[in-house]
C-alpha cells in the first residue's frame, strides 16, 4: 500500500490542434520513456506521434482513441492517458476520463477555450477532477496573458493561479520565467529550442535579468508578472484538488518549454489515486480487496493477432500476475496470467499493479466496458454510461459472402464502445450507430484495415434511438408489438426504439407514459 502516494493518473484534454499529441510526446521525452520525440518507427517511415498507433490516425494526423502510457521519474509512476481531442470521439474520451485522478488542459495561446475543451472541462468537474492548465505556442502569436487567464476564471468558474509566465510571445519570445521558483528558462540553438539554460535569480529585481532580456521585454515581464501576483489568487493545493482553482503554465510542447514544470506540478501538486464512486459504497484506495473496472475495450491492436485487449483502472487492493477476478457481466471468475502494461503499443508483463495503475487483460470478448473486476464480486463501479447514437446507418457489405466477418468485426467495436450495432426486428440490414460523423469513417477504414472486409454505408430510415424500458413486462411487450417496425436488438439485447427524428421520440413518449425512453443506460 506505500506505493499508492506515488501513482499519478492523468489524461490530457484539449481542443483538436490545440497541441496536445506533441505535448504528451515530450512528457514521454522528459519522462525518460523514449529518447527521440516522434520515434522512427520502422525503416524509411516518417516519424510520427507513438501514442497515434491507428493507420487511420497517422494518415489524418489525429488521435481517434485514447491510448496509455505509463513511465517513471524520480520515484513517481504516471500513467497517462491521451485521449481524442476531436468531440466525434467524446464518447471514448467521456469514459477515459472516468479512470482518472486529475487531468491537464492544454489551451491554444492564440485560440483561447474552444468549444471541445470547455466540454471535457465540464465532464471533469461532473466528477470534481483537478485540472492543471497548460497554455501552449507562446513562441507564436498569441492574445494577451491576461486575456487568456481571464476567460479561462470566467468561462470555466475556477480559480487561476500563473505559475510561470512568458517574457514575450510570438517573435518577441525570449523565454519563460518561474514565478515561483525564480527561475529564467532562456532559449537556445537555431530552432530556440529550450535546451536546460535555466539562470536562478533572487527575483524579478535581479540585475542580471538586465542583461540577458531586451529592455521592452524585461520591463513588461516585471510590470504584468507582479499585476498577475497581485491579481490573481495564491496557489492553494486543497482548492486545486477540490478542482476549484488550476495553476497555470505557460510554454511551448514544440520547443519543450513548461513540460519540466509540468511533470514537476504533476508530482508534487496532482492527487494520488482517489475513492473511486460505487455501489454500495465508495471504494477506498487503501482496500484490500483487489477491484477495478474496465473503461476501454481496445481489438487490434496487435493487427498480426487479433488480439482484444481490456483496459482496466486498478481501484483498491494489490493486483498480482495470475490472480483471480471476477466480472460483473457474467459473474464467473478469469485468471489474469498475462497483465500488460502500456507503452502506447508497445508493451510488457506487470508482475503485479497498485491502485492508480492501468493494465491491459487479453481476452476473447468476455470483457466489456463498464464490467466491474473484483475478488468477492460485491461491488459495481457506476458512471461509465452508453450514449444513445445521434448518427445512424445501414451497413452495405459490397461482397455478401463476408457477412459473417462482418457481423464479428461490428461486434468486436461495439464491445469497445466506439460503435453501437443495432438488429432490427424487421428486415436484415444491421444498423450501426455513431455519436460523430468521423467514426464512421473509421468505422469503415478499420473494417478493410484489420478485418479485410470492404463495406459502404447506406443511408437510415431512422435519425436516433432510445432504449426502452418498463417497469411491468406487460406495458413493454404491448408497446413492442404495436411498434415493431422501429424496433430493434442491441449487442446485448435490449430493446430499442428507432426514431426517424428527435420529435417522433417526445411525441411517442408522450403517448406512452408508462414507458421510460433512455437515451444513456449503464452497464
């Protein structure tokens, strides 16, 4: 149990283009996990993000899944989880999110909060978690500091405290100073790249400063960096923790300046692993009992194996190699010979895993997203929900011989929660559900990349879907039959009305008031 405080679970949450996938490279770069940003992968390929591993991610430039990476730095194993900045992929995001313990924002210096930040921040504080703010490409043109922090304290309600703060933006850039540690961190080579030039001053009034900055650069480093301690609240560990305040950093992920500070933030500042919300009760790191809940369903990872791998959030207890778990879906206990820890693709055994810690279990389908892993199978995790599609299509095979591997491979990315899949009671075609229009074409290049079925898609008679539910049998089976024709079959078998808009959904509801219409539903 003394390894719990030296767990730091994190995702890193951010507008598309917002800096993000560079950003977790050169946490990865600092951390001592790889040695070149952008590692060569293989012979003459172009170097590329390691956490982007998809054909179609490296193709877009995207991350279009959330991929873990763990590594160590002075006595401290962080698990980052990196997730889709893109809200078609919100969903996979939404249910990553549930599996930490506190997060960084990274917030384009020219750009401000974007749409997509602001809703991951608003998932985050549905669960209270802490937020360290990053505020990237100040090497380029920007808005003005103050402009930045101060949207940041009015649009998202929290508290900001700047803990460094850059001499200049865009071509006046000179560097970023540490408020709180005194600190110069100067740039350097022809790129002006940080390359650890760091001068220690006694303070802002330090004469050597009048040496090494430009007179215009120095004076508005001095006049904006004592309004901002003026202005702005003191650092408070509890109130970040409470996720009422975000210390604030300033840098560039390209040219590596802040990522030091970051990590270093990360260590000292971001909780260790936290109770985690349950039925009956709340689970308590410091448990015994070994328990944890699986957030992702990854297949393929491994195209030459077929592989499934399950990703699970280590919650309580002390997890060895070989133990036996016991998940909610079907109730029978899996020996776990193989835990793996995550280097994006790249992977080991782990002997044994603390609370805080994500390890991936291979397995043949019997593991789902929102299943509950448990030695005594007493407890559920909750708040890893379904979203009900707001995008649906007929899958058209073009060979119909294939039909059976592609009713597997549909299968296997709904079990991911990426897709939904959907049999109509009437009539053959499969109906696939998506949250975002670009899943479906990953959907689609994914189909031909690792299952070697070419597919199109059709357009469907129906605009969305809710689950539907009763609380007599008889109330849900007489509204089943007089609808049968917009109706249908999840993955799992629960009923489900197909609508052909969101009025026809109000307007059936109301019809039948005794009929709940649900447009997320846990596991």
């Amino acid at each position: 149990m003394n390894q719990i405080p030296d767990r730091r679970t994190f995702a890193i949450i951010s507008h598309p283009d917002a800096g993000k996938t560079t950003l977790t490279e050169k946490l990865l770069l600092f951390g001592g996990a790889i040695h070149l940003a952008g590692e060569v992968k293989a012979r003459g390929q172009a170097r590329r993000a390691r956490s982007d591993w998809m054909k179609i991610e490296q193709q877009r430039g995207i991350s279009v899944t959330s991929s873990v990476m763990t590594f160590e730095r002075e006595g401290i194993t962080f698990n980052l989880l990196d997730t889709p900045g893109h809200e078609d992929f919100s969903e996979d995001t939404y249910r990553t999110l549930t599996a930490v313990d506190s997060a960084v924002m990274v917030i384009d210096v020219a750009k401000g909060i974007e749409s997509q930040t602001r809703k991951l921040f608003e998932v985050c504080r549905l669960r209270s978690v802490p937020i360290i703010t990053f505020v990237n490409k100040v090497d380029r043109e920007g808005r003005e500091n103050f402009e930045t922090l101060d949207e940041i304290a009015d649009l998202l309600a929290l508290d900001v405290t700047p803990m460094t703060w850059p001499v200049g933006l865009g071509g006046q850039f000179e560097g970023v100073y540490d408020l709180v540690g005194n600190r110069l961190l100067l740039p350097e080579g022809p790129s002006r790249e940080f390359q650890g030039k760091v001068i220690q001053t006694s303070g802002l009034d330090d004469p050597q400063l009048d040496e090494i900055l430009s007179a215009q650069g120095l004076a508005k480093l001095r006049e904006d960096a004592e309004l901002a301690m003026a202005g702005y609240a003191p650092f408070d560990v509890e109130a970040y923790r409470n996720g009422d305040l975000t210390p604030v950093y300033f840098g560039s992920a390209l040219k590596q300046f802040g990522v030091d500070a970051l990590i270093g933030a990360l260590a000292e500042h971001a909780p260790p692993p936290r109770p985690q919300p349950a039925e009956p009760a709340p689970v308590d790191p410091m448990n015994d009992e070994v328990t944890g809940f699986i957030f992702k369903v990854q297949a393929n990872m491994d195209p030459n194996h077929r592989d499934r791998i399950a990703f699970m959030r280590l919650c309580s207890g002390t997890f060895k190699r070989g133990m036996k778990l016991t998940p909610t879906g079907h109730g029978k206990p899996v020996a776990i010979h193989s835990p793996i820890l995550f280097f994006a693709q790249d992977r080991e055994l782990a002997e044994e895993a603390f609370p805080g810690d994500i390890i991936g279990i291979p397995n043949h389908g019997t593991l789902r997203v929102g299943d509950t892993m448990s030695e005594k199978a007493q407890v559920r995790f909750t708040g890893l929900p379904n979203f009900a599609p707001e995008i649906l299509r007929r899958v058209a095979l073009k060979d119909p011989t294939k039909t059976k591997q592609l009713r597997k491979a549909l299968d296997d990315m709904a079990e991911e929660g990426v897709t939904q899949v959907f049999y109509p009671e009437i009539g053959a075609n499969i109906v696939i559900g998506v949250v975002g229009q670009l899943q479906l074409e990953v959907l689609i290049s994914r189909l031909e990349a690792e299952y070697k079925v070419a597919a199109g898609l059709e357009m469907a008679p129906y605009e969305t879907a809710r689950w539907v539910s009763a609380a007599d049998p008889k109330t849900l089976k007489d509204f089943t039959d007089i609808n049968r024709s917009a109706m249908a079959k999840d993955r799992d078998g629960n009923p489900v009305f197909m609508a052909k808009s969101a009025w026809e959904v109000g307007y059936v509801a109301e019809r039948y008031p005794d009929v709940k219409f649900a447009a997320t539903r846990e596991r």
